[in-house]
C-alpha cells in the first residue's frame, strides 16, 4: 500500500530537475560534485539530471574553465525556456521538502 500524501515519480522529477538549475543558476552548485554535495544524490543520479534538463527547454551548457584540465569546468543555465525562475525561488523550501534535501 502507498502513501496517499507520498509524491509521484513525475512530481520528484520535475523538481528535482527545476531544483538542480536553479541550483546552477543561483550559482550554489554548478559542478555535478558541488550538485552531489548540495542534494545528497547519487553522481548518476545528478548526471542524468542535468542531461534531462534540455526536456524541459532548460539550456543548461557546460563551460569549461580556461587552462583546465580533465573537464574541469561550470554549468550554466543560459534560458529557462517555459519555466518561471521566480517561481521555482519562491518555492524552493517546498521543492526541497519534497525531496528530502537540506536547505543550501
């Protein structure tokens, strides 16, 4: 039997990608290992996150850092494409407790 209050799949991931670019965007994390230590979630987990932001119109580039080596580098949302920044800021605690992460 399921929690009848527990969140959909649908619903965790739609957050947990709006969170991963706002996280991006705030310039909190913008590295998967600064994403996995800001979320507590698996580095696959944060991989296929960033890469499924491009579903919801979210450009999300990686910007590698001048004389770096190894892929060293930033992500940045450059459009949010149909979704409202502000909204998603204006409800980051709910979006966080959804999740089940702690605040940043």
């Amino acid at each position: 039997m399921t929690d009848a209050h527990a969140p959909s799949k649908t619903r965790t991931s739609f957050y947990r990608r709006l969170y991963v670019a706002w996280l991006i965007d705030s310039g909190t994390a913008t590295s998967v290992p600064a994403i996995i230590a800001a979320t507590g979630m698996p580095r696959r987990t944060a991989q296929d996150t960033l890469a499924a932001l491009e579903e919801l119109d979210i450009d999300c580039v990686f910007e590698q850092d001048e004389q770096a080596r190894h892929n060293a580098g930033h992500y940045r949302i450059r459009d949010w494409g149909a979704i409202d920044r502000g909204w998603v800021e204006r409800h980051l605690e709910a979006i966080r407790d959804v999740l089940g992460y702690p605040p940043v």
